[in-house]
C-alpha cells in the first residue's frame, strides 16, 4: 500500500506538472497566433486606408476646375479674383473631402505661397518649402508623414494627424503646380484596431522607426518614447512571442512590422491574463489526484490488486490521447474513485477536443475575411482603370464608345453585386467573364480577341462567382500584356468523370517551369489572382478541387479548374 500510495502520488504530481507547463505553453501558443492574425488583418486595414487616401490625393491633382484655377492663378490678379479662386478650389477640394470619414483637410499650395484648403479650417501655416525642395528632381512626388499636431486648427483645437504630400504639376505643360497636403486624423486610425482585445489589459499600438507611439487608442501616450522600455530591443529584433518583466509583471510581446511606412505595430499583454484559466483546470486535476491518494491508502491491499486493472486502462488511454487520438474515451463502470477520474478524463478530452475543432472554424472564418479583402481590392483597381479608359474616350469625343463601355461596366457589376451569394450558374460566370473581356477590348483596342467554347449542358451548374475574371486578367496582363501583336484568350469547359473541366487559354509569352510551380503558393504580382482563386476553390468545395498550370514559354499558358458537378437543388438540399 505504502509503495502503491507513493507511486500513485508521483503520477500524480507529474501529471499536473506537465498539464500546468503544457497547457501553458498552449495559452501562450494561442494568443500569439491570435495576435498575429490580428495584427496581419490591422496590415491590410492601413492598406487600404492609405491606398485610398492616395487615390483620393491622384483625383485632387488630376481635378480639371483645380488645374485651370491654379494655372490662372499664376499669373496674378487682384485681390477679388483670388478671393474667387480661394473659393473655386475649396468647393472642389470639398467635394472631394465630404463623405471620406478619414479625410481630415485637403490643403494645395502653389508657388506663389498660397494656400487652399477644403474648407472648416483655420490658422493654416505653410509648411510646403521642405516638399517643394524634397520633390525638385524627384521621379516621385510622394511622401507620408508620421503622427504629428496638424499645421492648422479645426473646431478650436490642432488634431494629431498623419499626412501625405504629393507633387502637384500641371497635365497640359508638366510644369510645377504645388505641393497637395491629404490629412487623416490619428483617432480613426486608432480606431482600425480599438476593438481588438488582447485580455483585460493587453495594449495594441503603433511604433515609429525612432521608438516613437504614433497611433495608440488612449490619445495621452502620443508621441511619447519606448525606447526605454524592456520591450523595445524585442521591437528591433522582431522577435515574435517573447516575454519580459515590466514594473515586475511579465508580459507577452508580439510585433510586426508594417514596411509601407516604416512603423511596428505592437501587442502587449500580461502573461498571467493568457492562463489565469489554466489554474483552474490544475488545481482540479490536482484536487482529484489527491482524493484518490488518499482513497486508495485506506483500502484493502486485496482491492488494491483489483484497482490496479483499470489503472492500467487509465494508462493506456492516456497515452492514446497523448499520441494525439482525441476520439479515446475511458469506459469504465466503477462508481469509485476511479470511475470519477474517468469522467473528469473524458470531459477534460472532450473539451479539447471541442476547443480544437473551434480554432479550425475560426482559422476557415479567418481564411474567408482575408479572400474577401483580396476581392475587395481588387474590383476597384479594375474599376479605377476602366474609368480612366472612359477618360480617355470623353477627350476623344467618342461619346457612342463611352455609353457602350458604361453599359458593359455596369452589367459587369450588377453580375458581381447580384443576390450576394458566392456561388452563381456557370452561365452567369460566363456572361461576366465576357461583359469584362469585351471592356478589355476597349483598353487594349486590337490586341486582344477572345473566344469561348462551353458545353451547353455546363451552364446550369454552380460555380464560384468571380472565379475565371483573375485568371483571364492574369492571361491578359502576364501573358499578353507584353506580347508583340494581337493576343488571344479562349475559355472552354467540358464535363470529364463527373467533374466539370473548365479552362482559361492564351498564347502569350509563357511562363518558366520555376514560375509555373511556385505560382499556387506565393503572392506574387504574377500569381496573386492564381493564388487567391485556388484557396477560395479549396475553401468551398474540398481540397481534393483546384487549379493546375500548364505553360510554355513564348508559346502560352493555360489554366485548367477542375470543380464538382453542383446544381442549385444540390445545394438546397445539403444546406
């Protein structure tokens, strides 16, 4: 007894030092996954923050009333006319700004030293000499400030505010213009990552390239240092999942940098915050161990021999699940001390379990936001390019090209916004792709032709909406793009061993084998639209699913889809 009573304790007391250091390293593991995703989604908010703020400063500059207004205004007027133009500007620069709920001012400076603005400011200083002087001879006229007091007051008070200046130079002459000034006050940047929690008191902020806060939730820690924080030297280094101790706490630290502008954004959370659960879960485990300790002293050494078989049951399934077999269970009868010990084993497996089984979900729920901000991205750089090529019609006069293009822009995207579903009829796929190739056709007029070659029977099946638009632009842009000539691009679909065979063909300028295999796993600019198709593919209907690339150098590429055979009854039926 005294031997079993040992051993027993010995167990038990292993037992509960591997549960509290592996459940440990399991909290922390987690939340360092988390943050990282966190922090990754927080990326690609700024991202299209500062891409459209960017986008908004090219419409200012390309702006026609603010062109012509500020050319006249070189020439000099009297004071009543500049007045007029002060006010021509702000109008336009309004309406630009109205609406953008970041857009904090739009401000233009000329080369005469003076100043427009978007209207709802005042006390506006000059602060364009350095940018006039930053952009003389540069190839690019564009530079993104750091968090800093705005160089003018709105409402009674200087916002802390991030800001772009941008070269400003007139379309007709390619003569010097001005500088263009785009501010977006900190708070709604800020505000991109204030609902994300890192436990009771974990912190998410952003840290400049000298150790500086530029954006933080709580407006008081501003600009302030953190240098001189423990945490700074893990910043440099970008170590990821790192503790230290801070005002004698430890704390997790998880960082990532955002190149684009040069920043860390950081996430700080107490250690203790991650796996206050786990003492819980040890101190039962332990509590329970214990217990049956002292049960198993006071029997009888003969039930000592008969508790020993279900012990050795207790082993072996630990070590099943050891071996990662969540679906072991303990099935025993007994209603002693053993028996409780069973169960408190098959609850703590099942909940496990469960939680596994949850951060799958999540990582596929994870998955879809970041394909559907792929998507988000990409309709309106396609968008913002077919406008410019009904631009570019407007000051050919070619009004009748201009309604045929709007239409067919606008049946494209009625198809896209259409019920919201991501599963639409191959037919409806199809008449998309083509509404898209025929507004290509009108960019790129004479260098493309396409075709297509559908078995009939294939149009009232389902398939992913948005699933051949990337792969044909891909064709086009990478394949054609840079062919010498006309290009031609044929999608063809076929069923084959009860699947459908869709494929996207051009004869352009090929891929090297290298390229061909690294397309479906990297994010290149050549592959994003390869990439992003094949994981939504995989997402939906099943990895066995996908793409495959076949390709020849300086003869063409072609892009084969292999989907399920899916109608909508199928669907309705499953759901």
């Amino acid at each position: 007894m005294l031997f079993f009573a040992i051993a027993l304790s010995l167990i038990i007391i292993s037992l509960a030092v591997s549960n509290y250091r592996i459940s440990s390293a399991i909290f922390i593991g987690k939340t360092v996954d988390s943050t990282q995703q966190n922090l990754v989604l927080v990326s690609k908010q700024l991202d299209l923050m500062f891409d459209n703020a960017e986008n908004y400063a090219k419409l200012a500059i390309q702006n026609q009333t603010i062109q012509q207004t500020l050319i006249e205004a070189s020439a000099g007027n009297d004071a009543y006319t500049d007045y007029q133009r002060q006010m021509t500007v702000r109008n336009a620069l309004s309406n630009l700004a109205d609406g953008k709920s970041f857009v904090n001012a739009i401000l233009l400076y000329d080369g005469e030293g003076r100043v427009y603005d978007s209207g709802g400011i005042e006390n506006v200083v000059d602060v364009s000499a350095p940018y006039f002087a930053k952009f003389k001879g540069a190839a690019y006229g564009i530079a993104w400030e750091g968090t800093g007091s705005s160089n003018y007051s709105r409402e009674g008070r200087q916002p802390k505010v991030i800001s772009l200046y941008q070269r400003f130079n007139s379309q007709m002459s390619g003569a010097r213009l001005g500088v263009l000034q785009l501010s977006i006050e900190e708070t709604f940047v800020s505000r991109q990552y204030s609902d994300i929690r890192l436990g009771d008191t974990g912190q998410l902020f952003i840290v400049g390239p000298n150790g500086e806060i530029l954006s933080h939730p709580d407006s008081r820690f501003l600009n302030s240092s953190v240098r001189d924080k423990p945490y700074y030297p893990l910043l440099e280094q970008h170590e990821e999942g790192k503790t230290f101790l801070m005002e004698g706490q430890e704390y997790l630290a998880i960082s990532r940098p955002y190149e684009r502008m040069d920043w860390t954004i950081v996430g700080i959370v107490p250690i203790g915050e991650i796996t206050k659960d786990k003492g819980v879960l040890t101190a039962r485990f332990t509590t329970l161990g214990l217990i049956f300790v002292l049960l198993a002293i006071a029997v009888t050494p003969l039930l000592t021999k008969y508790a020993m078989r279900p012990l050795k049951v207790i082993r072996e399934t630990v070590r099943q699940v050891q071996r990662g077999d969540l679906d072991a269970s303990l099935n025993l009868q007994t209603r002693d001390e053993i028996g409780q010990l069973a169960v408190e084993f098959n609850r703590m497996v099942s909940r496990t379990k469960s939680l596994m089984q949850r951060s799958v979900e999540e990582e596929k729920r994870r998955k879809e936001f970041e394909l559907a901000a792929i998507q988000a991205q990409i309709n309106p750089h396609f968008l913002y390019n077919t406008l410019e090529s009904i631009c570019g019609l407007a000051e050919l006069g070619r009004t009748d090209d201009i309604i045929e293009l709007v239409d067919r822009l606008a049946g494209f995207y009625r198809g896209v916004l259409s019920k919201g579903s991501p599963i639409v009829s191959v037919e409806e796929e199809l008449l998309m792709t083509r509404r898209y190739l025929d507004i290509l056709q009108v960019r790129y007029a004479g260098k493309i032709d396409y075709e297509f070659d559908i078995d009939p029977a294939l149009l009232e099946y389902r398939t992913l909406k948005l699933l051949l638009q990337p792969i044909v632009e891909n064709s086009i842009y990478h394949g054609l793009k840079n062919k010498r000539g006309k290009g031609r691009v044929k999608v063809t679909g076929r069923m084959r061993h009860n699947l459908m065979i869709l494929e996207v063909s051009d004869d352009g300028v090929g891929m090297e084998p290298e390229a061909v295999a690294s397309s479906l796993w990297q994010s290149s600019g050549k592959s994003f639209g390869l990439k992003s198709a094949n994981e939504r593919i995989k997402l939906i209907f099943g990895h066995e699913y996908g793409l495959d690339i076949r390709s020849v150098p300086g003869e063409g590429t072609t892009v084969a889809i292999t989907l399920p055979l899916r109608r909508q009854e199928d669907e309705e039926e499953a759901g």
